[in-house]
C-alpha cells in the first residue's frame, strides 16, 4: 500500500488549524526585530581578517583524507580481469589524441 504524503493526509481543517495557531508566533517575532534600533554604519566595513592557506593545502588535506580512507565505501568494489585489462587499454588509448583546444557539441546525434 502507498503511503501519502503528510500535507494530504491531514484533512483540510486541521491543517488550517495548523497554519493559523502558528501566525501570532510569526507575527510577534517580526514586530520585536522591527521595533529594535538598528546601528547605522558609515564607510566600509570591517571584515575579520582570513588566513589564506598556502598553495597545496588543499590538495594535501584531500589526499590525507584518502589515504585515511574517510570517504571509503564500506562495500568491496572489484572487477573481473577482463573488465580491468578493458578499462586500462581505454586508459592507455585515450593519450593516443590529442587534447583540444576546446569542446563544442552542437548536435544531438552520435
């Protein structure tokens, strides 16, 4: 059996009970934010300094990661000899062109 979804499941009064008990709620949350004094700033703002990382880091940080295996999957992942030899002569193949200056693909067919 289907389970609907939880906005058709709720018959239309209840629902309406729902939206209208949550609008005073609202309502006296935006009153109080409007009736505070806002500080008016002039000329630029200061932004909190932020450390540029060196070049690498980045790059470093993921490969650490993989080393570790943080975002392994759990579930061993294998292929047959025959689709691994397959993948690898694609691999070795692919350096035999040569890469383009750029790709544009204005048709739809093969």
């Amino acid at each position: 059996m289907k389970r609907p979804e939880l906005c058709h499941a709720l018959p239309p009064a209840l629902l309406l009970a729902i939206l209208l008990g949550a609008a005073p709620a609202l309502a006296n949350d935006s009153a109080s934010t409007a009736a505070e004094p806002r500080a008016e700033t002039h000329g630029p703002m200061e932004r909190p300094a932020r450390s540029t990382p060196a070049p690498g880091d980045a790059t470093r940080r993921l490969l650490e990661q993989q080393r570790a295996g943080h975002y392994a999957s759990p579930n061993d992942q294998w292929l047959s000899g025959d689709v691994q030899r397959e993948v690898y002569r694609r691999y070795v193949n692919s350096f035999s062109r040569p890469i383009p200056e750029r790709f544009i693909d204005d048709g739809f067919s093969n």
